[in-house]
C-alpha cells in the first residue's frame, strides 16, 4: 500500500533513494533502520546493498553516527553485515549482501547459523542467488522459523546488479 500510496514502484525507489542521499532518513535514529530495508519490496532489491554500503561507511573506529544507545546501531551495522536483519517485533528478516565472506552465529545450545557469501569481493557484493538450508530461496526475505534451529544461509555473490521477479 505504501508503494502504490507513494505514486508506484518506480517513484517509491526514486522517493525513498532521496531520502537516504540526502539525509533525511537519519541513520543516526533507529527509526530509520529499516528504511534501506524496504526496497525489498520492489524489484530492485540490489538497492538494499547499496544504500547499507553507504550507511556503513559512516560508522568509524570512533563509532556510529547518532545515539547508540543499549546497542540499537552497532547491533544494526552487524545484522547489516553478515546478510540479514530483523523486523524489529516481527519474526521478519530481509535479506541484504553480506560484507563477510563467513559467518557463524552461535545459538543457544550449540546450534549455529552459518552465512556463506561464495565470490564475494568489493566488486561482487551484488546476490545472485541464495539458499537456505540447501534450498533455493527465491525471496528477499524470511521468517525467524527458518533459522531459530539452526540454519546455513549461502550467497553466490557477483558485479552485476540483479532485478527481483515477481
């Protein structure tokens, strides 16, 4: 509803890229995470890389922009990093380009979510494929279900930008 509120997909990417370019999605309050994350839902889910790619670069040595406070912005640089992050209050997560080539969270019980980003390089941070748990995964986005037992999540990760299908 909110696409089609906005004028369609196409003002909706146009809309939302100003809004992160510009500074008036505030990276620095944590309203504003999930912003990057919208473009989800449309067919240029790629934009999620790049938006997260510039986001990222403004965290430093010295920190994040804004208030981290309890953790909010440094647990949104790692969950932003390693290739998913979660919908705040949903049992939602997007997908996004994994900054690291392998990842291993540690659950409760010794069960573990490992990330693969297979190719991964500055030039090839773009997905063109994912798999879950072995399975193709035509989706920029899945619930906690998938992984709260475990789970390996692998990405084939290239230079070319890729468009989402519905």
């Amino acid at each position: 509803t909110l696409i089609e509120k906005c004028g369609g997909e196409d003002a909706f990417i146009r809309r939302l890229v100003h809004g992160i370019e510009t500074g008036l999605v505030d990276y620095g309050n944590e309203p504003a995470f999930l912003a990057s994350y919208l473009f989800a839902y449309t067919t240029k889910p790629w934009l999620i890389t790049d938006s997260i790619d510039k986001l990222r670069d403004l965290c430093t040595m010295d920190g994040p922009p804004g208030n981290d406070d309890s953790g909010a912005t440094s647990s949104w640089y790692i969950f932003s990093s390693v290739g998913f992050f979660p919908n705040a209050g949903q049992n939602l997560y997007y997908l996004t380009s994994p900054r690291y080539d392998h990842t291993v969270i540690t659950l409760r019980g010794g069960k573990e979510i490992t990330i693969r980003a297979n190719n991964l390089t500055a030039e090839n941070k773009y997905i063109q494929a994912v798999r879950m748990n072995g399975q193709a995964w035509h989706s920029t986005m899945f619930t906690h279900e998938l992984i709260r037992d475990g789970a390996v999540i692998e990405f084939d990760m290239g230079a070319q930008a890729v468009d989402y299908t519905r």
